[in-house]
C-alpha cells in the first residue's frame, strides 16, 4: 500500500514546479512550503486544506476560545505548523473536497463521555467497526477534558461521504448527532453555489494546550509529536477501506438532506409546545385522546419512531409516567390497544422532522383486501368465541353488540358481514339438515292432543322467535311457518291417509283422549282469529305428503302488517307549558340514546357532552315548571 503521506507531498512538489509553463495562480500550493523538520513536515501532510482555516488568541469568561476564520488567504503548511507551536495561540483547520481521516468531538458534559457511561462510548466504536473503521486514535482535545477521536485513513475518500457514512451508522445505533454531545468532522454539510460556497466545519489541530494522547483504557500516555505520526500512521494501515467506501458511497445515495425552510421556527415551537404538553399530563377527564395523540406525534415526528411497535410503547411508557395518569384517565385498562391504533395512525399520516415521505410497513400499507379479510377472520373468532362461552345474547342487537366489540369491529361491517353471524344466515344450514332429517322419520306416532299444543305454544312463544322457528330467514307477518311448526291439533281431527306415490302408507289414528275442560266448548285461537294465508294444499319430497291447512306462528306478531298512524301531537299553546313539553321531549330523546346508544356514541367526550346536556335539561324544566306553579298561584 502506498503511503497517502509520501504522495501528499509527492503531489505539492509537483505543483511548485512550473517547468516553462507560462505563470498561472492556479497552479499555486501553499502545501509546498513545508517545515524543515521531517516529522512536521508529515504532521502537516495529514491537514493539507488550508483555505478559511480558524484560529484563537483569547477565551471568554468560561474559557472556551473565541474562534475565528481567516478568509483573505489559506494557511502554509510552515506557518500552520508554527502556530501550532505557539503556546499563546490555538489553530485549527477544515476539510477540502477529500479528506484521509474523520474526526468525533465528544464534550465532557456529553451522555456519552466515558466518564458519565463509558459503555456508550465503547458502543460508538463498535458500532463504527461496522463500516469498516476499525483503528481510532483517541486524544483528550483540551483543558476541558473532552476527546477527540480521530481516524485516520489510507485513501483519500469524500468528505462529504464519509460525513454522511459516520452520521447514518452512528443515527441507525440510536446515537443524538448534535452540538455539544457528539460531533462529527466533516460534517454533512449544506449544498452551496459556485457564488455563494460552503465549508464544512472546522475543528482544532490535536496535541496542542491541554491535549494528550489517551491509550485504550483512556489513560494520558503524553503528547509527542513523533508518537503522534507513528500511531497515526499505523491507524492508517488496520482501517478496513474496501468496507468504508462501500458502506459510504451507500450512505451518500440515501442521504436526505434536512429542509432548509422558513418553517423550521415553527417546528421548533411545535416540539417544544408537545414536550409542555406532555409534560404536564392529566389535569382533568376526558384528555386521554388528546394527550395520547400527542405522545404519538412527538414520537414519530421528532423521535423518528419507524414502525408500529416503537411509538405504542413510548406511547403506553409516556402515559404511565405522566403526571395525572391513573387519577383521571379513563384507557388505565385498555391503554395498550389504544396506544397501537395511534401509532397506526401516527405513522401513516406523520413523518421524521427532515425525512421523505417514504413507503410505509406492510402493516400500514396493507391492501383494502387484506383489511377485509382480516376483520372477516376477527368475527368468525369472535363469533365462535362467544357461542363456546355461552355469553351470545338471544337478541340481533344484543349479538351485534357483543360481536363487534369482541372483534373490535364496527356495527356497519359487522351488518355487511351478515353470512358470518345473522341467525337468517348461521341456522339455514341447521335448518336444512333438520329438514332432511324429518323427512327419514318414520310417520307420526300417537301423541296426546295436550301434549303436542303444550309443546307447540311452548316452542312458538318462549322462545326467539327466529330460534323458534329454525329457518333460514326469520318469518315476516303473513309468512307462512316452516314444515316442522306445523303440527296443529286440526291435524288429528280426522285421519289422513299419506301417500308416498302410488303406494298407501300408514294411516294415523290418534286415540280417543278426552278433551280438558277448559277448552270443551271453545275454539282453538287460530280459529277464532284466523289464519293469515288461505290454505294450500304441500307435496313433501320426502316420504310423508298431508293436505292440512296452513298453520301459523302464535300471535300478533304474524298479524298483517299496519302502517302505523301518525296522530297528532297537541301542543300546548300557553308558553310555560310549550317550554315544559319542548324540554321533556328533549330529555327523552336524550335517555334514549344514552340507554339504547343508538345512535352511535363514539367516544367518551361526546358521551360526557350528552350527559351534561341532559343535566341542564332537567334543571331547566324543573325551574320553569317553579316559573308555571308561581304564575299559577
């Protein structure tokens, strides 16, 4: 491998020899005039970019230097290397368009300072190892005891791709790449014009007041300059190049640079007034939402949280720590779940502060169909659940009730999923089979007349009507009732002889039982009120066929169906009185819907809203009914 040193000046001695070219300003590099001293002349080699380079002479108050950037000329590499020299000055550099080494400036206030947890700090190298920056050269950068963790290159590589490289590997390991905690040098740079150029940061050359080399367990081993090259030097050799260009030439094409805006004021502002949010907490009921939203945004907005999983948990973590939490809120049990379905939402319609609106996980981004299918399966469970249980209501309402909370579904998916639960659907198959079965019976054996109008009134008017009746769709008025229903005491007034074809089958011939007494003299209800369809005569396909006449369900609920009549309303005409049936019919329409929840009441908010509303009502309507009894009097 080439030494990069001996090229570096290889190339400035080139260029300081015009040859007979004619004069040009271009051709001029301050690298070729070099200290006589060998080793500084290689010490100088490492830092050859010399315009807008910074220097010190003083310090404030705290003692930090009071930087300031030469523009007017670029540094030699003689006089940049006396000024490092000079005990009462301090110098430093920035980076051209390549660079041979990276630099990481760590404050000694900074979380991952080895003193507050050198854990951190042991995890920032390896995690660099992961992109092929294997050897560091660690220095205490001042008086200050911050560090400075240099890494010295083979190659020379793009700065403005190394930036990126060290920035993306180090983000995607959870590190803060901030001012004041960790810094990288170079920097990712905004992009300029050829009128209006940037440059990247600078930073202080090593080994100067304060400064020392530090060993592998961080302890001072000196600060000699020809140790320096030679440990510099040698860093340069175990660095894994291949590696590094690879992963930042990757680091480069991804880089997504932060928007420069007018709006970053106000994204500042917003973070700072969702952190004052959240950290007020719970003041009173009802804030859940909000505040849980809230938690949500900030992080995906601001903590670049980037699936489902990461913002609930901060979210459900946030929560439970939050001021108010367990006193007011009403999620404390079902805070999880709630967490999630805003996390879905957060990160589907919210995105990390400077990033693209990137393709969402799959979960998010699941097509209208797998939706479907999935909240498809979640009733079947659901279902399936509840009727093992025991806990399925007998009532339509009741079951999609409970449905659609077991599925975490709503009422209009659930009634456009009818097949999966409605008993016209779920009992057709039952029924069929009932059917079948009744039609491989043997014929009618000789029952009681009691018995059998016992059992009839007994299955038509106990239970559901649609249980009752076992078809596949619940009977309207003026239906007739399914086969099986069908046994009426008429059917043993007279023996019948059932045919099956042209054979003569079994002739029933119920025994003579007397009648009970109470019904002696009367008639059967569904003679004296009628039936609802004229009789006809019913051919089974099966092995038993009856003329009888068409029974029908106990009761007025098979009448035939009347439109109800609007009556009219009479209104009070004395004024007092009208206030008082406004006002009760308003209450009542109110009890309604918070008993039934019909219609739908979405959140709690709105619930506390009605009941509220509902209060003032009734205060109302007892103050004017005071207001008519004072008049009265």
């Amino acid at each position: 491998m080439k030494n990069l040193t001996q090229n570096t000046l290889k190339q400035a001695s080139y260029k300081g020899n015009f040859d007979d070219r004619a004069f040009d300003i271009k051709q001029l590099d301050p690298r070729v005039l070099t200290p006589e001293s060998e080793t500084a002349k290689i010490f100088t080699s490492f830092f050859p970019y010399g315009h807008k380079f910074i220097y010190a002479t003083s310090s404030d108050a705290k003692g930090k230097p009071n930087w300031l950037t030469e523009r007017r000329y670029p540094i030699t590499a003689r006089r940049l290397y006396d000024d490092w020299q000079d005990p009462d000055m301090l110098i430093g550099v920035r980076f051209g368009t390549n660079t041979a080494y990276g630099v990481l400036d760590i404050d000694k206030n900074s979380p991952y300072h080895p003193h507050r947890n050198e854990d951190k700090f042991r995890g920032i190298l390896q995690a660099l190892e992961d992109i092929g920056l294997v050897r560091p050269l660690i220095l205490q950068s001042s008086f200050s005891e911050g560090l400075h963790v240099y890494y010295p290159l083979p190659d020379q590589v793009s700065s403005f791709a190394l930036a990126c490289g060290i920035k993306a590997c180090l983000k995607s390991h959870g590190y803060e790449i901030a001012s004041g905690i960790l810094e990288i040098f170079p920097n990712t740079k905004a992009f300029g014009t050829k009128e209006n150029p940037t440059e990247f940061n600078g930073h202080r050359l090593p080994l100067q007041k304060g400064s020392y080399m530090l060993n592998d367990d961080l302890e001072k081993i000196g600060n000699d300059l020809d140790y320096f090259v030679f440990v510099w030097q040698m860093c340069q050799d175990s660095q894994d190049i291949d590696l590094l260009k690879d992963a930042i030439a990757e680091a480069k094409a991804n880089y997504q640079p932060p928007k420069q805006s007018r709006k970053t004021d106000d994204m500042l502002k917003w973070r700072d007034d969702l952190e004052k949010e959240i950290a007020k907490g719970w003041t009173g009921k009802g804030q859940s939402n909000q505040l849980l939203y809230r938690i949500g945004k900030y992080a995906r907005v601001f903590l670049g949280c980037a699936d489902v999983d990461a913002i609930a948990k901060y979210i459900t973590k946030t929560a439970r720590a939050a001021a108010g939490f367990f006193k007011f809120s009403g999620d404390i049990h079902r805070l999880e779940k709630k967490a999630k379905d805003i996390a879905q939402w957060c990160l589907k319609h919210h995105f990390p502060w400077g990033s693209k609106k990137t393709e969402q996980n799959n979960e998010v981004d699941m097509s209208k169909s797998e939706r479907q299918a999935e909240r498809i399966e979640r009733i079947r469970l659901a279902v399936s659940e509840l009727k093992n249980t025991g806990a399925m209501p007998q009532t339509i309402r009741g079951m999609a009730q409970a449905i659609a909370k077991t599925a975490s579904v709503s009422i209009e998916t659930l009634y456009d999923n009818k097949e999966l639960w409605h008993p016209e659907f779920t009992q057709s198959s039952c029924n069929a089979s009932q059917t079948n079965d009744l039609s491989q019976e043997t014929p009618l054996t000789d029952t009681p007349i009691e018995s059998t109008q016992n059992s009839l009134q007994s299955t038509v008017t106990e239970k559901p009507l649609y249980e009752a009746l076992g078809g596949s769709e619940t009977p309207l008025r003026g239906q007739e009732l399914p086969n099986f229903a069908k046994s009426d005491v008429t059917d043993f007034a007279n023996p019948q002889t059932v045919t099956d074809g042209d054979h003569c089958l079994h002739q029933i011939t119920p025994p003579e039982l007397p009648k009970p007494p109470q019904k002696s003299n009367r008639s059967m209800w569904i003679e004296t009120h009628g039936r609802l369809a004229p009789p006809k005569v019913e051919t089974a396909t099966g092995a038993i066929a009856q003329n009888a006449p068409v029974a029908t369900a106990n009761a007025a609920c098979l009448q035939v169906y009347q439109p109800p009549q609007n009556h009219a309303v009479s209104v009070p005409h004395d004024p007092k009185q009208k206030e008082v049936f406004v006002i009760n019919r308003k209450i009542t329409s109110l009890k309604n819907r918070l008993v039934t929840n019909f219609p739908r009441i979405r959140t709690e908010a709105e619930r506390s809203r009605l009941e509220s509303e509902l209060y003032q009502l009734e205060c109302d309507r007892i103050r004017a009914i005071a207001t008519e009894n004072l008049q009265n009097c």
